[in-house]
C-alpha cells in the first residue's frame, strides 16, 4: 500500500490545468487576475531589516514592501527571535530560522488561489495558517565607527513556506550584498520576487533572484515517498547563473543527528509520540537545524504539535511552555541560552548538541521497539570511510521513512476498512457514515497484518500504537483521513446522483418535490466546489445539465426563480 499522501481536492488533471493557468508567463492568467506584490505574497509575506539601537535594543528598521501588516506582538517576536542570543557568540555571519505564531484575529493579507496549490503538497509541507516562520541572515562584525563597537543586523524574509534550503540560498546570495548596499538593494530583490510564477507543485520552477537563476521543483502529494526526481543544471547562453536546487525543505539530516546518532531510533519514537522534547546548543543555526531534522523524520508523516527551531526568553509563549504547574506541552523547541538549563530541567527529555558540556540525549525514556545495530553500524561505517554527508543523510532519511512507512501501513489498512462499499450509497438516500476507529479491533489486525510484513525489528510495537494513538500525530493523521473519506463519500453520492435519469423522476413526483431536489442538487455543487470535493469536471458538467433539464421542464415562473436560485 503506498503512502503517498492523496490530495482531498481535485482529480490530477484539474490541479494541472490550474497550475497552468496560475503560471502563464504573459501575464494573462485565466484563473485570476494578478495585482502588484501578489505574487510577491505567494511566497513571501515580507522582507525586515533588524537592527540594534543603543536605546532600543533590537528593533525592526525596515519592512519590505512597505504596505506589509505586522501587528505590535508579531514586530517584537521577529526583533529578539532575528538576533542569537549574547552569549552564543556569533561573530560574522549566520544563517537560521524560527518559527512564531501569528496574532490571533488578523486577516490572511493574500489568500486567493494559494489553498488551490496547498491542496496538491505532501501533508508535511502544507502551510500552518496559524504560523510564519522567519529565516535569518545574521552579521555582526567588529565596527570602530560605531558605539557598541560592532555592526549587528539581520536580513530576515518571512514566509508561510516552510521552503528552508530555498530560503536559506536566496539568503546566501543576497544578503551580504544587501549589507553593502542598503535598501536600493532589497526593492529590486523584492521586485525579482514578484515577478516568480507561483510555487506550483510538481512543476520545475525557475525564480530568478539579482542576477541569479534557482531552479527547483516543490514535491507534490503524488510523489512516491522517499524519492526527488532530479532538477538537472541549465545550460545558460546568457550570463546569468544557474543553481539547481535538490530540495526545497530538506535538511542536512545526518549533520543534525551526528552527534546523538546513537540515540536515532529513541529520538524517532519521541517524536512520533508526540513527547516533549527541548534541543540545547550553543548557536541558533545549529538549534534551528536540528528541530527541523526532527520534525522531519517522521516523515511522510505530519508532525501535528508546535515547534519551534529557535525559542528565547522573550517569546510570547515563553511563560506557557517552561510553566512547571502543569505537564510540559506537546512541543520541540531549539534553544541556546544557558538560562533554560535550569528553566527547563523539569521536561523528560533533552538533548543537548554542540560545544556544550556533555552531549547527548538524557531522558529515562524506555523505547518500545529493539535498537537497530545496523543502521547505527552502516553510519559508523561511513563515517571511517570519510563518506560525504549527503550520502549518509541520504541512508538516514531512507531509514526513517521506512520505520515510519511500516508503523503506519497497518493504520493506513485499518482505516481503508471503515470506508462503507460502493454499493451502500443510494442517489436517494444521505451519504453512508463512516465506520467508527475502534482501538481493539485494530489491535487485532496486527498480529496478522501488523508491521512484521515490512519490518525486521523487535520489540512492544502494541505499546507503541497504543502510546500512539493517545498522540497529537495520530489526532492530526485520522482527522486528515476522516475528512479525504467523507469527501469521497459525498463525491460518490454525487456520481450515484448523475446516473440517475432524474428528469424522468421529476415528471413521477410533485413541483415541491422537484423543486426541493433542485436545491438539493444546487447545494450539492456549490459544496463540491466549496470542498474541492474528488470529483471529475464531466460529473460536475452532467449534474448541472440534469438540474436545468429538470428546471426547463418545470412552469415558466418557477424556472425564473429556480434559475435565480443557488448560483452565488
């Protein structure tokens, strides 16, 4: 069974028709009518400039463009979340990123066609609407001319993409010109910006950034796990330079993980679990990385908590997450301030990276399942025989992917279950229900049909389900499939409905009868609409030719309202 995620929205070649109509260079988009800044907005929100006053501290110089909205709580986030902490040290530059809450109440300032390209990502690269995440290019470099006796400013992009190798390349290459040249600079990048096609899934992308060309290609719902199809470099006649990118979102897995690789079956269960886990390190970068690298692990799987690769003391949520009246929340935070050793002693599991004194994973958690030497043996292995990074990131990642895939495959074949057959639906009737989880019976498909098929390891893996299904994760991954179930429910319905020859029941029935079926038939497209319902354009296209068939049959003065009726 494969693990690809399935988009709830569109048959594939919708999403690819759309895609299109977004990406027409010309301009003449057919979908929708791009404004300024629009497409700008599809990928960043905006552009800040963080400096560092005498009087003020850390404060935001520049937003970029100007008509951006950040609300007061937003401004003071990205101020002390832009800057490492004092004692991190960081002289010259340096690259991170962070991740904080919107402000509740706020409207989203662009959201017109971006949920049609958010219906065809994998689960775990879907925008969070709750969230931005900031990515930093920090430089602080000794200045005589200046008070402090150093220059310290951050160029910070923010985005609801959790695109970070893309961001953190584009970073790369501008932000040490930016810092040379000022804000002549950051218009024209922001003009570049807003001259990209939208990040369409699946399609190879080319976004040209101050004279520089990035092509990529964003993953799509439909790509088998596991597997990048490769973006080739160009070939440029011109002189402009080509990068072709690997990845959008992925991170150097085994450089994040070095250090406690001995512990990566543990890390992977705490994260599948849901537990709360805090990263301490001596630098941002390597805080922020490492959060990522865990979130990611569990991938193809969403991980459904909060987390957040750089956390300080100045974050809004700082008293809500190191509060010891309560349990320690479901959530993965990176910190680098020596002051949450003790703040954050209390959480049950810390891993601390880095410089720091004592590396390593302290935690009194019990794993469910056996250590796998053989992992633990073929990175030990690379590492003596002085293989790059990439490769030994590239076997940890399929490690994970297949753990991940072997817990989840009996969930995924369980939940198939409940769906009702084809033949329970009637065009006349509601739409079946689904059939209710029911924790013991799943229990009982795994000694037959349990993660054995897939996997060699040993070990509780009934009190790893059982821990599991108690999780975040599995709320988030059930009420994912609940709703891509309903919806193929209501899709099917709508089908059983079209091979009906409903004019002919229109004539068997009384005008209140009919009319009513009229407004049913009405809302049943404006919801599939409304939903992004499965369903092909030609079923869409039958049923409203069956509604005016019936409407045309019907007397003149009802036609005219039922014509009126339902359209908007």
């Amino acid at each position: 069974m494969s693990l690809r995620e399935r988009s709830p929205g569109r048959t594939a070649e919708d999403g690819e028709d759309a895609a299109g109509a977004l990406a027409e260079p010309d301009g003449s988009d057919r979908c929708l009518s791009l404004l300024p800044w629009d497409r700008f907005s599809a990928w960043l929100h905006c552009v800040c400039v963080v400096g560092f006053d005498l009087e003020l501290g850390q404060a935001v110089e520049v937003i970029y463009p100007p008509h951006s909205k950040l609300t007061d709580k937003e401004k003071t986030n990205i101020c002390y979340l832009s800057f490492p902490d004092s004692n991190s040290g960081c002289l010259g530059d340096t690259q991170f990123c962070f991740r904080f809450r919107q402000s509740p109440g706020r409207k989203v300032s662009f959201c017109c066609f971006l949920d049609q390209l958010d219906r065809d990502l994998p689960v775990y690269l879907k925008k969070d609407p709750a969230y931005y995440y900031g990515y930093v290019y920090f430089r602080q470099v000794r200045d005589k001319s200046l008070k402090r006796g150093y220059f310290q400013k951050s160029l910070v992009l923010i985005s609801k993409l959790p695109y970070v190798h893309l961001f953190r390349t584009m970073l790369k290459q501008i932000a040490p010109e930016y810092f040379e040249k000022s804000e002549a600079f950051l218009e024209a990048v922001c003009s570049d910006v807003d001259r990209w096609p939208p990040p369409i899934p699946g399609k190879i992308l080319h976004l040209p950034v101050m004279g520089i060309i990035m092509k990529l290609r964003i993953p799509t719902y439909r790509d088998k796990p596991g597997t990048t199809p490769v973006v080739q470099n160009m070939h440029q006649a011109d002189a402009q330079i080509s990068m072709a990118l690997p990845t959008v979102h992925e991170v150097d897995l085994f450089r994040c993980f070095c250090p406690v690789f001995f512990h990566i079956q543990m890390l992977w269960e705490l994260v599948l679990l849901g537990e709360p886990l805090v990263v301490m390190a001596p630098s941002p970068s390597e805080s922020s990385e490492t959060v990522l690298a865990l979130v990611s692990c569990i991938s193809p799987l969403k991980y459904c908590s909060d987390f957040r690769p750089y956390f300080t003391i100045h974050d809004s949520e700082f008293k809500e997450y190191t509060t010891r009246t309560q349990a320690p929340p479901s959530v993965i935070l990176g910190v680098t301030n020596p002051f949450f050793a003790k703040t954050l002693q209390h959480w049950p599991h810390i891993i601390r990276i880095g410089d720091l004194k004592l590396p390593g994973v302290y935690t009194s958690y019990k794993p469910y399942l056996n250590k796998d030497e053989e992992i633990v043996k073929q990175l030990q292995k690379g590492v003596q025989q002085k293989r790059p990074t990439e490769a030994q990131s590239v076997i940890l990642r399929r490690y994970f992917l297949e753990l991940t895939e072997s817990f989840i495959i009996p969930l995924e074949r369980y939940v198939a279950s409940l769906m009702p057959l084809q033949k329970c639906i009637s065009p006349w009737k509601s739409p079946p229900q689904l059939r209710q989880f029911s924790q013991d019976d799943f229990m009982k498909t795994l000694e037959k049909a349990g993660p054995q098929l897939t996997s060699g390891l040993k070990g509780d893996w009934i009190g790893l389900y059982r821990h599991f299904l108690k999780s975040p994760n599995f709320d988030g991954w059930f009420r994912s499939r609940q709703k891509e179930m309903t919806q193929k429910l209501e899709a099917l319905h709508l089908e059983a409905l079209c091979n009906e020859n409903l004019v002919f029941w229109s004539q068997k029935h009384t005008e209140v009868e009919t009319v009513d079926l009229v407004l049913k038939l009405k809302n049943k497209l404006l919801q599939a609409d409304r939903e992004h319902l499965p369903v092909k354009t030609d079923t869409l296209k039958k049923l409203q030719t069956h509604i005016n068939d019936i409407i045309l049959a019907l007397p003149e003065d009802l036609q005219d309202i039922l014509l009126k009726t339902g359209t908007t």
